[in-house]
C-alpha cells in the first residue's frame, strides 16, 4: 500500500477519515458484485486492531515452535533486552551495527573486548576487538552491571568505548597512512572527526545499552573529554562555529564523514564545507590536519574565516 501525500490527496478528490470507523456497520459487496442484505461491522483484522504508533508490539510466541520461540527470544534479547555483562555488551554492539548496516553503513564485527595499555582505548580492525584501558573496562563494566552512570569518570570511559566502536563503522582506516609520521593529517582528521561524531552519538550509545542516569553527563562529555584529542576537537569546533556552524550542522557534518568516506576525503569535504558557508573565502593550503599539534593549522583558518565573516556582516555559529 502507498501512503498519498496531502497534495496528492487533494488531487484525487479523496477526503481523510479522522474518526475511528470501528463497530461501524455497512453493507459487503459478495464476489457477484451484489450488495448483501445483512450488514456487517467494521472490524480491523486480528493482530491488526491496535495503532503501532501508540501501543508497544507484544508478538504472540504461542504460534512459534518451541526452536523458533528460543531463536526470537534470543535476537530480541540481543536487541532490547538489558544488558548487564560484558558478554551482553558485546551482542548489543553487534545489533547496534546491524541497524547502521540498514542504514547502508559498512561495519567489521566486533568479536570481543581487549585490554589496551598504551592508550584509553583502540579498535583492532584486523581481529575485531576493542581494546580499553584496565581502568577504563572496569569503569565499563561497572556501569553495566549496575544498569546506570554514576559518575563522569564512568561517563568518559563510556565514551571511549563508544569513540572505539565508531571506528568499527564505515570505510575503516588505513593503518599505513594513519602510521606514517610524515604527514600526520590523516591519523588527526580520522580521529578528530570520529571523536566528535562519538560526543553526538554517545547518548543514544549510553540509552542502546539500557543505561540510566545518561542526560545528565552528555553536555559534559561533548564539552570537555579526559582525551588526547581533546585540544584538537575543541580548536576544530572553533573553528566550524567561526564558518558560522550549529550544532545540528556539524552533527550532520561528522555522521556523514565518518560513516560514509574514506578519511582521505575529510579534509577537502571540510575545506568544501567551509567555502560553502563563507562565500568567496581561500583557506592556506596547508593540510588541516598536518602536524601533531593541529591547532596551529585551525589557528591559520580561523583567522581567515574570521576576516571574511566580518566582511560578510555574518555571525558565528554555536556550538560550544
């Protein structure tokens, strides 16, 4: 069945029912095109008599064989269901990668959890493990255990982890770039981008998990990480703000970067962003991301960017 937009509606010359038919009698045409004599009500068919924008599914499990019941409870466990261990943790991570991959995004199973001792965190595209931090999978742990954040060391260990899971997505990096020390652009834009889709997306991460006490920590997780980026995010959120960028923009902006492109892509798709925002501004060629310190290299575009705003009589967007 197709859904008729209300201009398409109006075109046809069919009027919307806005009341509820049900118990309404009316006569059935039979199979001889005649009309029958007995009236009969107006009644959805069974398992179609609620609104599914209302009332929650509840399947009925009696109809399945006892191995079909056993393998639905199984995946709905998997999906919805609470997740209180390690081992429940990583059956969600793979549900929540099997909805991106509804959604046409690539994903590399993650098979199991690691220790990680140079680094809060890592994702081992080769073996599909995430690796954390000791400190930081106890902190995991715990919360998933008690069902809920109770503290912002929790939050930020949570974010790690989500941080890590959002490399297991889309177009996965290219350890030989990301190593080369050479020219560090790559290895800075994939993480810098990764790390700010991470603090969007890490509520919803936290709620996937069935995990309480969330709200409460998101503004500070996006505002401020215990993480190595975290100099280079906050000079990049500058800098998108100064270009005149909300919060929904740059959301838009890191979802479709780190899921849809290859890392090699990020810094013309952010440079195009950019002249986008600012007609007829020239950023330095020199690469966004090269150098450890890749704040210098925001530095440089912001003062561009900021000169043709003020020409423009353009505001800076808000972000931070």
């Amino acid at each position: 069945m197709d859904d008729l937009s209300r201009d398409e509606l109006e075109e046809e010359g069919i009027t919307p029912l806005t009341e509820d038919l049900t118990g309404t009698e009316y006569y059935p045409v039979l199979p001889d095109g005649s009309v029958s004599s007995e009236p009969e009500k107006l009644m959805p068919p069974e398992g179609f008599a609620v609104n599914p924008g209302k009332v929650a599914w509840e399947p009925d499990l009696s109809k399945l064989s006892d191995e079909e019941r056993k393998l639905f409870e199984r995946a709905y466990e998997q999906r919805f269901g609470p997740v209180r261990t390690m081992g429940q943790l990583n059956d969600r991570l793979n549900g929540l990668q099997e909805n991106f991959k509804l959604m046409g995004v690539d994903a590399v199973p993650v098979k199991k959890f690691g220790f990680e001792s140079d680094a809060n965190g890592k994702w081992d595209q080769v073996n599909g493990i995430i690796k954390l931090n000791p400190i930081r999978y106890i902190q995991v742990e715990t919360a998933v255990k008690e069902g809920k954040i109770t503290s912002l060391e929790q939050a930020d260990s949570l974010a790690t982890l989500c941080h890590e899971f959002g490399h297991s997505l889309g177009v996965q990096i290219d350890t030989m770039r990301y190593n080369d020390r050479n020219d560090t652009s790559y290895r800075n834009l994939s993480q810098i981008v990764n790390e700010v889709w991470e603090r969007f997306f890490f509520p919803d991460f936290c709620k996937a998990m069935n995990l309480q006490d969330v709200d409460q920590y998101a503004e500070q997780i996006f505002q401020v990480r215990d993480s190595l980026y975290q100099p280079m995010v906050k000079n990049f959120m500058r800098l998108m703000e100064s270009a005149g960028m909300d919060r929904q923009q740059l959301s838009d902006l890191v979802w479709n970067l780190n899921l849809s492109h290859d890392p090699d892509q990020y810094e013309k798709l952010i440079r195009d962003k950019i002249q986008e925002l600012v007609p007829g501004v020239t950023l330095p060629a020199d690469k966004l991301g090269t150098g450890m310190n890749v704040s210098e290299k925001c530095e440089q575009w912001l003062d561009v960017i900021g000169q043709h705003m003020k020409a423009l009589g353009k505001d800076k967007g808000k972000i931070l």
